[in-house]
C-alpha cells in the first residue's frame, strides 16, 4: 500500500512510469481516466517492492535537485 501513495506523488514523471512498466511487463497508461487505483494494484507490484521503492526515491530525488536549480537560476 505505501507504493500505491508514491506512486501518486507529482514528481512521478513520465520517465518514471516507463521504468515501472518495464519492470512491470504491463503496457498501461497512469494518465488515462480508465486507469484506476485497480489497475495499479493489478500490476502485482509488490513482487518488485525494492524496485519501485528504488524509482519513487529516485523520482524524489531528482525533484529535489530540480527545485535547487531552479532556484540558482534565478
């Protein structure tokens, strides 16, 4: 459940996603209205829990340093 409320999180990027269904081997698309907290939870993806730990902190991450940039641009 704690996947399903990263997997949720805005800086989830597009790039992100496409990791997830690789690893996954699913083909879905996260912005379709269809696309409900069923069909991710279908994706079993607790069988790859550290992996898609591994990409939600990594998506943190390069938030984070995406924030920091943006502020030296200024």
């Amino acid at each position: 459940m704690p996947l399903c409320g990263e997997l949720r999180q805005p800086f989830m990027k597009d790039r992100h996603w496409d990791q997830i269904r690789k690893l996954s081997g699913v083909d879905f698309n996260e912005n379709d209205p269809k696309t409900t907290f069923r069909t991710i939870w279908d994706l079993d993806l607790n069988k790859y829990g550290e992996a898609v730990e591994e990409i939600t902190d990594q998506s943190k991450q390069e938030d984070k340093m995406s924030i920091n940039l943006a502020k030296f641009e200024k």
